[in-house]
C-alpha cells in the first residue's frame, strides 16, 4: 500500500470565541462595587504552514477532520477567558488550497508560506466592557462568536526543476538514482513508480531538484492509468525530459511514436506549451539500443530537440545530460521576475457604504426584509435573546448603524417580517419602529439607581429632617375616636 497521498479533502472548524460574563463586585460593606463581568476568550485559527519535512498528505488522508480549540468564557473579577490555541497544520511545499468549487485559495511555495484557513470566533464583552455613564450596570454579556468551518481540498503539485516523463519502464527512476541520491523503487515491470520521486542534483555551481513522474499511457490526460494523478506533479517545473527507450521488447513500440504519445497527452492537459524540452534516449548499454538511438537521433534533432544518449546502467553520459539540465534551470531562475518586497495594500471604506444591505424578499405572498452585513450578522450571534436586556442593546445598536432607516426606506411597516443572516440561518423577528429602538418598552436599560453616587452629607440631613417633619404632621394631625 502507498503512503504518498496528494490530494485531499479537508474539514477544518476554527475554535468559538467564549462568552463574556455578567457579574457584580462584592465584598464586605461593599455589596454592589459595580459590574465585574470579564470577556470571553478569542477562538483559535486554523492554519496551513508549509514545512519542509512534509512530503505527503497522508496524515488529512486518514484524519480529515480537523477542529481548533474554543476560547473560555469570562468570569467576575475583571478575569477574561484563555484564549483557544491555534491550530497549525503542516503541509508539503507546493500545496494548493481550493474550495470545493475548484476555486483556488490560496499557493503555498516556500518554508514557512502559512493560510489561516478557518479563522476564530471572537469573545463576547463581559458586562463590565458594556458599563457606560450611562449604562452603570449592565446585566447582561456578549456572547462568543462561533467559529469559520469550511471544506477544503489540498492539491500537492511538486515543487521540481526538471520533469522525468514517459512510458512506464523506460528509466526514469534509474535515471534519478543515478543523477542523485534518490532510492526509488525500480523493476522490470510497468507502473513500478506509484509515487512522484524527488532528488536533489549538483552540477557545478548549480543545484537544482529533479522528479520523475509516474508512467504516462495513452489517454492519461483523461484518467486513464495512473497519469491524471500525477500530472499536476510536471506544472511547477521549469524543463520537460522525454526518457525513451531504446530498447523496448514491444515491437509496436519505437522512442518517436512513444514521444508523440506523451507530448499530446502533455497537449490535452493544457499549460505546458512554453516549457522547454530535452530527449534522453536511455538504455543505449544494450546493443540494439545503441543501433536505434543513432538511428532516430537526427530525426529528434530536426524537430528542435536537445538530444542526450546514456545509459543509467552504465553511468554512460550523464554527466553531459546533468550539466546541460543545471543550464537550463539556471536560464529558467534568471528569467523569472524578481520577487517585490510585501507591500502593504490599504482599501478605505467608500464614503457610501453603510456596512450593510437591505432586500425585500417574498415569503408566502408576505414581504419580509432581509438584513446582511458583518456587523449585523455578527451582532445577532453575539445576543442572548433570553434576557430582554441583551435583546434591546441588540436593538440599539442596529438602530445606530442605520438599519431602521434603511428599512423604513426600502418600504417596511410595522409588523412585517425582517431577517437577519443568511436563509438558512437567519433571526426572524416582526418589526416595529421605534424613535430609539427598544428603549420605550425596557426605559432606561442598565442603569441602576444603587449605583449612583452618594448624596452630600448636608443633603443628606435636610432630606432626613423633611421627612420627619412630614411625619411629624401627618402625626398632629391624627384625631383619635
């Protein structure tokens, strides 16, 4: 059973972020010290981070679910909740992240490259965050914002400088164990390489990285065999060498009609026109390999191709083979564009954009106005719509953002329909306009009178000897029966 896995699909849930906390300080003489309440805990992210010990993706193959840790809630005496820990996936040099629509992600070349691929709920405020001049004692909290869960798929496309491709058998995992220190498996029989092997080659000055592809047949480009697995593996190289045998046992066979073969099944799977090519006519140790390598070299020749004769059995011609691949990466290097210092890429707001949209939509021959926006939708998930309290700061806050504008704008009346969120996840509520949202029906939320500052001593005895005068004669007054 193979252990190289290239491509696989991925559950990833980032962690929730904690509740915040609803308390008051208490202590002796002291029973009411005012809301206490700490925040809830950032959720953890989930990253992809490219290392380069990682060769495969067998261990997403086996486990596809993965899940960050959630932040703990906030608890009283002004104590926010841990944050979660994030969690990071290592993952092979030259993975592709896409969506489950094919739309690619993101590119991860390069140690270290990371993708934050689920990103973490924040942590709801804790009571004593909400407290305001006007609001001295909140009796609610925040809740903790879930976190992204998404469904990926990792694509592993090798990060090489030179592609071996050709039929299987014809040499090219022994063409590799010889031009490096690679120890690929190697027989007599086809599909031999299960798996794209990778070596690293010196030549002079020049060190460059070399990945035979597993063996390519007629209508490998449109699944069959083994080469629609593995030829994303030739998309990052910066040369393509045809490895032809010379001495093949199949008299149908010749290294002409084999190279037309693999150069249109190369054609059909698209992207490869400008990649330069080579010839390597192997296995010329062989008698009648010598006599048929002579034989079709001037005929590769007049095509355009570099052509090299050699024998990976018998060492014979490597070394001009390995010299003139390291020219070509070394050209291929020298062409690429330079890479810029990052640059960071500021896009205001435009002056017009509220941070959120209203439609009117129809259900059941009823209007119902749909909310959508980051805000909004956040908002809502934070609410505990079991405390009234909660409810209308909820209704507060959406009345300053503007969305009771908006909604009388696009048309709505008291009691018809508005959601928040998604359709498949929305809050449904009947509307009714307000001057200031919710405050008529719940007053002066959060304020409490045990909370203001004390009165003046002399206040204080003047309000005490008015009332004892009131008493006094309301006393006098009281006629006995």
């Amino acid at each position: 059973m193979t252990t190289f896995v290239d491509r696989v699909e991925l559950h990833v849930a980032a962690g929730s972020g904690g509740h915040g906390c609803a308390s008051v300080h208490r202590e002796k003489f002291k029973p009411l010290g005012g809301p206490d309440g700490g925040n809830g805990g950032r959720g953890g992210d989930v990253i992809l981070t490219v290392d380069q010990s990682v060769t495969t993706l067998l261990d997403y193959h086996h486990s596809p679910h993965r899940k960050a840790t959630a932040g703990k809630p906030g608890e009283g005496g002004n104590r926010s909740g841990k944050d979660g820990q994030d969690l990071v996936l290592p993952v092979p040099d030259g993975t592709v992240v896409l969506d489950r629509a094919g739309n690619v992600l993101a590119d991860l070349v390069g140690h270290g490259t990371s993708y934050v691929a689920a990103q973490g709920g924040r942590g709801g405020l804790g009571n004593a965050a909400l407290a305001s001049a006007r609001r001295k004692a909140p009796g609610f909290a925040l809740l903790g914002v879930p976190g992204d869960v998404q469904d990926i798929v990792l694509e592993l496309k090798t990060v090489a400088d030179v592609a071996l491709v050709g039929y299987p058998s014809a040499g090219k995992s022994s063409l590799i164990s010889v031009l490096s220190a690679a120890k690929p498996k190697i027989a007599d029989y086809p599909f031999t390489t299960l798996v794209p092997n990778l070596g690293v080659v010196t030549a002079g000055s020049t060190v460059y990285t070399i990945a035979d592809v597993p063996g390519l047949i007629p209508g490998a480009s449109q699944g069959k065999g083994l080469g629609l697995e593995f030829l994303r593996h030739v998309e990052r190289c910066s040369v393509l060498v045809h490895v032809l045998d010379t001495a093949t046992l199949e008299s149908e066979r010749d290294p002409i009609s084999d190279l037309d073969i693999i150069e249109e099944e190369l054609r059909q799977y698209g992207g490869l026109d400008n990649r330069p090519r080579m010839v390597v006519l192997n296995k010329i140790d062989v008698p009648d390999g010598k006599d048929l390598a002579e034989m079709v070299r001037p005929d590769l020749e007049e095509r355009g191709y570099r052509v090299f004769e050699v024998s990976a059995v018998a060492h014979t011609g490597l070394r001009a083979l390995s010299f003139a691949l390291a020219e070509v990466v070394a050209a291929a290097r020298a062409a690429k564009p330079k890479e810029e210092a990052t640059r960071i890429v500021i896009r205001p707001k435009a002056v017009d954009d509220a941070g959120f949209t209203v439609t009117r939509e129809e259900a059941d021959g009823e209007p119902v106005f749909r909310v959508r926006g980051e805000k909004p939708e956040r908002w809502v998930r934070q609410t505990d719509f079991n405390n009234d309290e909660a409810v209308g700061y909820l209704a507060d806050r959406l009345n300053r953002l503007g969305v009771e504008t908006e909604l009388m704008k696009a048309g709505a009346r008291s009691g018809d329909g508005v959601a928040i969120g998604p359709e498949d996840n929305a809050v449904v509520f009947d509307w009714e306009p307000t001057v200031t949202a919710g405050a008529e029906m719940l007053g002066r939320r959060g304020e409490d009178h045990r909370f203001e500052a004390p009165r003046p001593a002399a206040q204080r005895r003047r309000d005490r000897d008015a009332e004892r005068d009131e008493a006094q004669q309301e006393f006098d007054g009281f006629e006995p029966f």
